[in-house]
C-alpha cells in the first residue's frame, strides 16, 4: 500500500516538474488577445473572406504561407521582411519566389488590426490565424489557434533555401521534419494540406516526361493521370502554367489528397512518396491509410499538426517586436 502511494505522488511530482518546465518555456494561448484585440478572429476573417471574392485560391496561398514562416527560425513573421540595407528577405528563396502569394492580403489583414487595435497583434500570429481561417472556410476542420507569437527582426534565406523540396527523398522530408519537432504523422497530415490549391507545370513535369533522366515518366504515376497532366502541362509549357493540386475538388478542405495517393495520383514526387518509397511501408505509409480511410481521423489529426507547427520556437515576452508594417522592421 505505501509503495502503491508513494508510486502515485512521485507521478504527481514528474507531471508537476513537466508543468514547471512547459511554463518557464515560450508560451502560446488562445484567449491572447481577449482583452487587448478582442475582434481578432472576426477581422481576420472578414479580410480573407473578402479577398477571396475575387480570388478563389488566396485560402491555399494564405495556409501555405504558415508552413513556409514556421520551418525558418520558427514562426515568427520572419517569412513576411522584404529585402532592405539590413533584411536578405527569404520571399526570394527558390521555393518561394514566383510561388508564394498571398501577401498583400496579409497587408491588408496587418491594416485592418492596426487601425482597430494599434500595436498589438502579431504579424507572425496573423499568419496562425489565416492559416485556420482558410482551412475551415474550405471546409476542413476548425480548431483553436494559439497566440502570442512576436516579430523578428531578422530573416534567413539560408533557412528559406532548405524548405521542404517536391523532389526530396522520404528520408529527407523526415529529416527536415524531425528538425523542427514534427513527427511523421505530422508530416502525412500536414501534407493533407496538399488538398487545395495549385502547383506550376515546371514543378512536377519531369514526372511526365523525363523522370530522373530515363526518358520515361515516373513509374508511381497512374497513366491515366499521367495523360490528363500532360494535356494540362504540354512539354512545352510555360513552367508557371498551373494545375489543380488536388482534382476532384481543388479548392475544398477535404481526404481526397489521401485517396489521389492511394491511386498513385500524387501530383508531386514528395506527395507519392509518403505510400511509394520503398521506406514508407514501416514509417508514412500506414499514416496516409489511415487518413484514406477515415475523413475524421485526418482532420483531427491536421488540426493538432497545425497546432504542433505553430508552436515551433515562437518569440514571446519581451523578444521580438510587434511589426506595424509586416514587411520591415520598426524603426528601420
Ligand atoms: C511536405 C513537404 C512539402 C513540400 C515538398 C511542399 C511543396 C509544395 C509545392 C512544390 C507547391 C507548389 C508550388 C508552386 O508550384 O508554385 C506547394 C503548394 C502548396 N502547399 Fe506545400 N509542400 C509541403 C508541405 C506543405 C505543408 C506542411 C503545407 C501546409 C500545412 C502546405 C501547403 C501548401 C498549399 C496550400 C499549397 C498551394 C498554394 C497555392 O495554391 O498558392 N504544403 N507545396
Ligand atoms: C525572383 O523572380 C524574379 C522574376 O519574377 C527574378 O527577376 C529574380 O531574379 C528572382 N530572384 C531570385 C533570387 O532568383
Ligand atoms: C540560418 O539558417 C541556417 C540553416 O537552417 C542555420 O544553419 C543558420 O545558423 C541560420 N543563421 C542564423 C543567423 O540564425
Ligand atoms: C507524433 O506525435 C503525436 C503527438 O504530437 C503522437 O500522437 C503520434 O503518435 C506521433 N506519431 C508518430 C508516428 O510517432
Ligand atoms: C532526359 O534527361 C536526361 C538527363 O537530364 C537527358 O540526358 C536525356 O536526353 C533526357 N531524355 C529525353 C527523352 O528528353
């Protein structure tokens, strides 16, 4: 009975210590702005909704827009500094340049908080909340963003260069993964995201004719997509012709990515990867069945992986800045 006791309050003092320790760390919460912005969600929202009257894709853009700020010295507002005498701006990274879009929009979204609530909300939190808000106007899952995040005063484009790549092996998508604290269900969720939006020809083409230099398309493409792709994306195509990421049903949240794969129609190499690599079978590929299967399953499983992609190395505190303008860098 005493050790059955004592067993009991030594758990209670690991958890307590875990507690401990969570709290010294950066720390996000969802009712953030409750007292200082408390319309955040609702002009977020009205913003996007509004830009997406006249552009069906900006949901896309806005999420991946997300992704593509917290994989460099985390999600800190990084992504959005233009180039300056002191700022090497990452939006002129390989992935990024001629491809990310979205940005005036985040202009416009930083305007609106600025004349309702000056100073406050975060350019890096402004991104969390569009990426959530275009997910669930899609008609993906909801879920409850953390807040809290500051502003660098610094970019990376050396980190922007080594973004997840369309051509990486599985290996090197884990590992890139793995490197911020996202695990391989996070990685196959995250993907999911791969469900709306559009991809340029140039980017996947070599699929279609020229696959690693064998004059032949990539075997792991089903032929029957292979020729609609190519109707889509003639040889001779401009590279930033687009085509659908997903086809069935390009511009909603939905599990049909994972369906598309399990047909061996991933438009990108990085998106068949995750069933076809010969390392998938004992690490993603169980992953991307279960979410095939079961529509709820990826979605709860999208929200936590989005909510685990927010929280990498956040600036809090006193670190950073709140950004008036999200492209520079105050008093610069
Ligand atoms: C796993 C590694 C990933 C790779 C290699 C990758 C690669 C790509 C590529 C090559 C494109 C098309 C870009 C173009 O043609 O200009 C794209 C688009 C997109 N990606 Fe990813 N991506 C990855 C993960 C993610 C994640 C984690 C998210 C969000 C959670 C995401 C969201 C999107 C969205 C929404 C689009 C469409 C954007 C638009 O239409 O403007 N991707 N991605
Ligand atoms: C980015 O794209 C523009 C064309 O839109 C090009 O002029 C510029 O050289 C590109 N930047 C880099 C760093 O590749
Ligand atoms: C920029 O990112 C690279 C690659 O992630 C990293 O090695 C480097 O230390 C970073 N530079 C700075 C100044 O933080
Ligand atoms: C990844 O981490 C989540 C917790 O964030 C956990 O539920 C899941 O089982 C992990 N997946 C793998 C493949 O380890
Ligand atoms: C395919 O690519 C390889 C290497 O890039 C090249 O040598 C070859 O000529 C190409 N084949 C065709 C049919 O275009």
């Amino acid at each position: 009975m005493s050790s059955y006791s004592s067993s009991i309050s030594s758990t209670t003092l690991v958890i307590f210590f875990v507690l401990l320790l969570r709290g010294t760390e950066a720390q996000l919460s969802s009712d953030f702005y409750d007292h200082t912005c408390p319309d955040v969600y609702h002009i977020v929202r009205s913003v996007i909704k509004h830009a997406h009257k006249s552009d069906i894709r900006i949901y896309a853009s806005l999420n991946r827009l997300h992704f593509h700020d917290c994989f460099v010295q985390g999600c800190d507002g990084s992504l959005l500094l233009d180039s300056s005498s002191t700022i090497v701006s990452e939006k002129n990274a390989i992935g990024n340049n001629n491809s990310l879009r979205g940005f005036p929009v985040v202009d416009a979204i930083k305007e609106a908080l600025e004349h309702a609530c000056p100073g406050v909300v975060s350019c890096a939190d402004i991104l969390a909340l569009a990426a959530e808000a275009s997910v669930e106007l899609s008609g993906g899952p909801k879920w409850c963003v953390l807040l809290g995040r500051r502003d660098s005063t610094t970019a990376n484009l050396t980190g922007a260069q080594n973004l997840p790549s369309p051509f990486d092996s599985l290996q090197a998508l884990r590992s890139k993964f793995s490197a911020v604290g996202l695990n391989d269900t996070d990685l196959v969720a995250l993907s999911g995201a791969h469900t709306f939006g559009r991809a340029q020809c140039g980017i996947f083409s070599y699929r279609l004719y020229n696959f690693s230099g064998t004059g032949q398309p990539d075997p792991t493409l089903n032929g029957d997509y292979r020729v609609q792709l190519q109707q889509n994306c003639p040889q001779n195509a401009n590279f930033n012709r687009l085509n659908n990421l997903e086809p069935t049903m390009p511009d909603i949240f939905d599990y049909n990515y994972f369906l598309d794969i399990e047909n061996n129609r991933g438009l990108l190499q990085s998106d068949q990867e995750l069933l076809s690599a010969v390392d998938a079978v004992s690490t993603t590929a169980p992953i991307i069945n279960s979410f095939a299967s079961d529509q709820s399953t990826f979605f709860s499983n999208f929200a936590a992986s989005m909510i685990n992609m927010g929280n990498i190395s956040p600036l809090t505190g006193d670190q950073g800045e709140i950004r008036k303008n999200c492209r520079v860098v105050n008093d610069s």
